[in-house]
C-alpha cells in the first residue's frame, strides 16, 4: 500500500540556533580564508615586483660594465690597426723614395 506524504518536521528552537550559528560558522571561516588568500597573493606580488626590480638593475649593470669593456676593446683594436695602417703606408712610402720610384697620388694618402 502506498505510504502517505508526511509533512516536513519542524525545526524546533534548539536546532534552528544550531544551524544557523553552524552556517554563520562556516561562512566565517570561509571569509577569513579568502582573505589570507589574498593577503598571501599580495605579499607574494610584492615579493616577485622586488626580486624583478632588483633583477632588471643587476642586469643592466651588468650590461653597462660588458659594454664599457667591448667599447673599451674597440676603440683598442681601432686605434691598434689604424697605428699598423698609417706606420705601413709611411713605410712603403720610405721605401718608395729611397729606391726612386714615384707612387701615384692616390696612394700617398
């Protein structure tokens, strides 16, 4: 035989308060949670902004200080070969006039 639909039971007075202090409780906690959450994702943002800064300054430093000394190895190299270029066309020049061959004019310079 079928059964009969009962009414739902009535909370009484004691369980509704338990209920609703465990549902606020809940809520709370999940609140306070949420929170740390995003104070953690906060602390850990101004950690990686920190750690970037400081990394972008080292690195340019560091690029500053290669770029110093390649300039520093160019302007060497430069002047070292231009030193060899100019003290080899004065020595084919000498050379020139002691065994009195006259160069062309646009060899002289």
């Amino acid at each position: 035989m079928a059964k009969l639909i009962q009414p739902p039971q009535k909370l009484v007075t004691p369980e509704w308060i338990y209920g609703c202090r465990h549902l606020y409780g809940n809520t709370e906690a999940e609140r306070a949670a949420a929170e740390r959450l995003i104070m953690e994702s906060q602390r850990t943002m101004e950690d990686t902004k920190k750690t970037t800064e400081r990394l972008v300054f080292d690195n340019k430093k560091r690029t500053g200080k290669r770029h110093s000394v390649f300039v520093g190895w160019f302007q060497f190299t430069y002047d070292y070969f231009l030193a060899l270029i100019i003290a080899g066309r004065s020595r084919r020049r000498h050379q020139s006039t002691q065994h009195g061959s006259v160069t062309p004019p646009s060899e002289c310079t």
